[in-house]
C-alpha cells in the first residue's frame, strides 16, 4: 500500500508538471508586492503545508521555517530555510511561542473539519504573543464552479466559515478580503511576472476575479 507522503509526492508531481518556472515567479512577485508587508524581516516566519516552498523562498525574514507532510518540502527549501516534515496539527519539533508570523495556503481544504481545527489550535501554540496568522484560502462562495476539480479537495469552505472558526479557536481577525487571488493557476490567474504586478495594484481586478480569500488573525 503506498503511504500518505508518497501519495502526495505523486499527486503533486502531476499537478504541477511543467508550472514550476511560472509558479516561482509569480510567487515572488505575491510575496514582495503584497506578502512581505505583514511580515517583519527580523520575524521568525513558518510556512504551514509549504508545499513547493514558493512563500517562504520568496519572502525576507530573520528565521524561515517550512512544514510539509510531504518530504519533497525538503529538496524544495531553498538555503536557509529549516525543512521539517511534519503533521500540521503536531508539530512537536517546534517549541511554544516562538513563530512571529504563521502563513497558511490552500491547505484547510484538503483536510477535514476536526483536523482544521486541531492545525489552529497547533499554530496559536506555536505563535508568540502578538504573532500572526496569515491565511490565504479557496472561498467557495465565488469559485464552487471548480471548487472540486482537484481530487485531494475535502473540506468546502467560504471566507464567513474561515472567520467563524478562527474566532473559535482564540484568534483575533484583524483582516478579511473575501475577493483576493483567482482560485488557480490553472484558471485566471496572470501568467506572467509583469501581469501578476498589476492585478495586485488594480484592486477593482480582485472583486472580478478573485476566488481565494486572504484573512490575517493574531493570537
């Protein structure tokens, strides 16, 4: 039987076959137009479900920190970034109160409901006083057309839903964007640096074709 970390090393192998080099560059226009103005670059930062490491590659910060289940994550990290594989909801390797900044991208869905909130309460552990969380998340309410044209997908959620459970689990919500990204790269999203730049400038852009929410909460 194959294990979990290997069913994902293939599925995402296939899924970003030949996007690699578009993704990396549209991920380092997010992370230095949009992404690195909540993050302090004397912070501690750790990227939850890193995946490609496209967010924590790209963005400036004192201390970089990548958790995957899949052990790609490691070969992924670039140089100076801390790779570690672990569960979202047991990270025992890092220590109470130590992360300034916890971002979190297209994950929740893919994991049930008890387990999303079993990840927050990890990561309020895991944020020191005052820390954040930055969330960016496929919001059914504006992309259920193709909410389920990924096989991995398991739990529906819209931008109302994400507030509700942050607030259950002890977090302030400081701010919401329902209309941020498009929902894939697979779909809208400009494929190229230069356009990437400009929809982030031209927020009018967001309200048509966003499909994914943005949400910052402290501890």
């Amino acid at each position: 039987m194959t294990s979990e970390p290997e069913h994902l090393r293939s599925l995402y192998a296939q899924r970003f076959k030949n996007e690699e080099r578009q993704r990396t560059d549209l991920w380092a226009v997010l992370c230095s137009d949009f992404f690195q103005k909540w993050i302090p670059e004397d912070a501690t930062v750790l990227d939850l479900a890193a995946g490609h490491c496209e967010f924590i590659n790209n963005i400036r910060a004192g201390t970089r920190l990548a958790v995957d289940l899949n052990p790609d994550v490691k070969h992924r990290a670039a140089p100076g970034v801390t790779a570690l594989v672990s569960r979202s909801d047991e990270m025992d390797a890092i220590a109470s109160g130590t992360v300034d900044r916890v971002f979190l991208s297209n994950f929740l869905e893919h994991v049930s409901r008890e387990t999303i909130v079993a990840t927050l309460h990890e990561v309020r552990r895991v944020l020191a006083p005052g820390g954040k969380l930055l969330v960016l998340q496929p919001n059914i309410r504006y992309c259920a057309k193709d909410y389920w044209m990924f096989f991995d997908h398991i739990t529906a959620i819209d931008d109302r839903a994400l507030v509700e459970v942050l607030r259950a689990t002890g977090f302030d919500v400081e701010v919401c964007i329902p209309r941020f990204l498009p929902y894939s790269t697979k779909g809208r999203l400009p494929s190229s640096a230069a356009l990437a730049r400009l929809y982030l400038r031209v927020k009018p852009a967001w309200r048509l074709l966003g499909g994914q929410a943005f949400v910052v909460a402290s501890r």
